[in-house]
C-alpha cells in the first residue's frame, strides 16, 4: 500500500476521523494495554490527522509513564486511536489500523512490536 487517505473511527460512529499515511504496514505491541487491545498501529504525524467529530466523545486512559494518550469512544469503547510523541519529539497520532474502513486486513503487513521490554 502506498501513501493514501483513509477514513475510520469506533464502532457506533461517534468517533470519526481522517488521516494521511502509509497503512499497508502495522505493529502489533504486546505491551498490557495493546495486547489486550488487540490493535495495529499505524503512525502519521499529528498534521496529518483530523478527528472530525466532537472531542467529548472521547475518553482518555493513561499508565505508566503517561506518555501516551489511550483514546477510546465513550459509548461503545473502542480505541481507534491514539495520542503521543514520536522519538524525535514531535506530535504523531497512533491510528488503530483494524478501524480504518473498508480496508483489507489481509494485506497489511504486520510487524510484532516488544512493548513489555520498551
């Protein structure tokens, strides 16, 4: 998959969003929360991501070093993304690649992340 817009958000669609990046390849973290999660990642950077829809709709969990906003929706509490800093310092969002829609799960390229040693 190339360089593409995408649509997506939560199951009952009070979360919606746009984003603009490369989602033919993910990681898939075994930290506590992503596994239990289930989630592919995808990372675009903050520019290139617009929620469009009212952020009251959304719910914020953080643990650890609470360097990472676990977004979910409030009414059926599904994460489709997420907030944090990227290496270099700079603003990037952390896009649930299971919720972009339409999209082919079966050609996304998926890449186990060690979440549990980071």
């Amino acid at each position: 998959m190339a360089w593409q817009e995408v649509r997506g958000g939560c199951h009952c669609g009070n979360v919606r969003f746009t984003a603009r990046g490369d989602f033919g390849a993910a990681l898939s973290c075994n930290c506590s929360i992503c596994q239990k999660r289930g989630h592919w990642l995808a990372f675009v950077p903050a520019d290139d991501f617009v929620l469009e829809t009212d952020p009251a709709a959304l719910a914020d969990y953080q643990f650890n070093h609470r360097r990472i906003h676990h977004l979910f929706c409030t009414t059926c509490g599904v994460g489709s993304f997420g907030r944090g800093t990227a290496p270099d310092g700079s603003a990037m969002v952390a896009v649930n690649v299971r919720c972009i829609d339409d999209i082919d799960l079966s050609t996304v390229s998926v890449t186990p992340y060690d979440g549990r040693s980071a």
